[in-house]
C-alpha cells in the first residue's frame, strides 16, 4: 500500500508524515511537493519524494500514478485560486486511478458563511463527483491563527473581538495532523465526513484561559466590526488582510465554528489538547514566559 501525503514541506503536511512514520513503513509513504530540495531529510528516510504542483494538472496526474491513499491539503491563496488548483488536484487523482482520497476541508463546509467557505463546498462536491472513496476532514479552527492576538495579548494588549458568545473549536495543528494519519493507515473511513471540532470555546474563554496562563487578567473588549477592523489596524495587520480578520470574527459571531461532535476524540484515541496546554505551547513558540 502506497500512502501519498501533498504539501508535505508545509506545516501541517510535515506533521502528518510524521505522524504517519510512527506507525507505516516509510517505504509505504510518498509526498508531493512543489521544493523536493526542501524534503530531502525525508528522503534519506526512504519516503518517497515527487515533485508535484497543482497549477500542472497534466504533470500531477503522474505524480498520483500509483497511489492507494491520496491526501489532498488544501492550500493558501484567495478563493479563486484555491479554488481551481484544488480541482486540478481532484481531477489529477481521478485521472490517476488513486484507490482513495482524503481531503483538509473546514468545518460545516456545506453551509459555512466564512469567506473560505465557498472554496470547500466546491472542493467536497468535486469529490464526490469522482466516484473514489473518500473522507472529508473538516478541520475547526487552528489555534496557530490566533499567534498575532496571543503576541498582542502578551506584550499587554487587550483581546479584541466582535464575535460576541460565538463558539469556535480551537486546536493545534499537531492534533489535525495525527487524526488525518490516522484515518490515512486505518480503515472504515470511506465517504465519511468528519467534523474536527472538540470542546468549543468563546473568545472569552480564550481570555480567561490565557489569563490563567499569563497569571494576569486578560481584558476583552467587545467591539463592533468597525472598531475591531480600526484595533486591528493598529496592532499591525496588514490593510488588505483586516476585511478578511473582520469577516472571520463576523462568521463566528454567527456560529460558523460552533460544532458539536465527538468524530475529533474518536479519530485521534484521545481527547483534543486542551485550551491552556495550547496557549503554552503557542507562548512558548513565541518566547514569552507565562
Ligand atoms: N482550519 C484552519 O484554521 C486553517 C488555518 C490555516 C490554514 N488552513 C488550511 O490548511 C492548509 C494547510 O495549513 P498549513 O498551516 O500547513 O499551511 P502551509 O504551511 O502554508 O502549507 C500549505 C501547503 O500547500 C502547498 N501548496 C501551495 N500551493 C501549492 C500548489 N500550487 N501545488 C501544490 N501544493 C501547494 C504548499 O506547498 P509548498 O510547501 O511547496 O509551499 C504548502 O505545503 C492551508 O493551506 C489552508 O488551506 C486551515
């Protein structure tokens, strides 16, 4: 059986190689990525390393040749961009006869009101269309996106929100990364959709959390859509970014993130790492001391 994992040089490709060499021979684990110069530490550990770019649909074809279980990792980049490069990867995996393909998707993809949303439910459909068994990992939220509020917080700023009581499923990359491995070496996964989302929290949670972290009371303020776009604005985000920062604290507000499900715990045989243990992870990353 041949496991093939895309955008293995990207952060949490790389975790779910690893993760999967834990448990299958490397010989079984190839990766597709755009720098195979950058995946040569994996190489010399006998994965197999092929160099593929969704922008080459005829190339990647090829590069899927062969492959038993696909998983596809979504990428970065505005919706129309993300949105075809995805497809060619879908079109290339079906041209290829892969067996299975797994996917990174975001959580209710089918309805979500987040600006991403539209290139995910675009995404699924074309997947299904395939005709090859798949499974559709939709991943809640990370708690890496928060780096820039959490570096504010901890040089004394306030958190700064319009998302009101909106509840979002924050966890580490690292847990995505291990029950995405998991459902690549297991079995029983074929046309599932699994919600990743594990207990919810509202950015007042985070707050009171990070307060116990830091050991000092984090204030929250509460701001219409305006003021968290000015607030953000002036901790440094960049103009073109603060419509998009905006429209996710709208979306959440909403509840575009406030999923109940037990498919995170059961896909990774354990509990989703809990909120303060994250925040120290996140903090340590950025050298503050809690
Ligand atoms: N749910 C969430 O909270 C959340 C947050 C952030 C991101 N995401 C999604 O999750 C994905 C993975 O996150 P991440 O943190 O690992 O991001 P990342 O480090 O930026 O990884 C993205 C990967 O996509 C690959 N890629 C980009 N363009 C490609 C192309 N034309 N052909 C093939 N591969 C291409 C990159 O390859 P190279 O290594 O060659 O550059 C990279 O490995 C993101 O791309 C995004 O869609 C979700």
């Amino acid at each position: 059986m041949k496991i093939l994992v895309t955008g293995a040089n990207g952060h949490l490709g790389s975790k779910v190689v690893e993760h999967l060499l834990a448990t299958v021979p490397a010989k079984n684990v190839a990766v597709s990525v755009r720098d195979p110069g950058k995946a040569a530490a994996l190489g010399a550990r006998g994965v197999e390393i092929r160099k593929g770019d969704f922008e080459d649909p005829v190339s990647l074809a090829n590069v899927f040749a062969g492959i038993d279980r696909l998983l596809i990792i979504s990428v970065m980049g505005d919706n129309e961009t993300r949105t075809r490069l995805h497809l060619n990867a879908v079109a290339a995996a079906k041209k290829a006869k892969v067996g299975y393909l797994a996917y990174t998707s975001l959580a209710k993809a089918d309805s979500s009101t987040l600006w991403l949303g539209e290139v995910h439910r675009a995404t699924e459909k074309a997947i299904r269309e395939t005709g090859i068994p798949y499974t559709l990992l939709r991943n809640n939220w990370y708690i890496e996106n928060e780096l820039d509020l959490i570096q504010s917080i901890a040089s004394g700023g306030p958190l700064v929100t319009s998302a009101g009581n909106g509840r979002v499923s924050w966890a580490p990359r690292a847990d995505y990364a291990l029950a995405a491995a998991n459902v690549l070496s297991g079995s029983g996964h074929e046309n599932k959709t699994y919600e990743l989302s594990g207990p919810s929290a509202t950015y007042m949670d985070l707050a009171a959390a990070l307060s116990k972290v830091l050991g000092r009371e984090v204030p929250v303020r509460q701001a219409d859509d305006n003021a968290l776009g000015t607030a953000l604005a002036g901790m440094g985000v960049p103009h073109e970014m603060i419509p998009f920062a905006v429209g996710i604290h709208a979306a959440i507000r909403q509840g575009a993130l406030d999923v109940k499900s037990k498919d995170f715990e059961t896909l990774l045989r354990r509990s989703v790492t809990p909120l303060k243990s994250q925040l120290e992870s996140v903090l340590k990353g950025l050298s503050v001391s809690a």
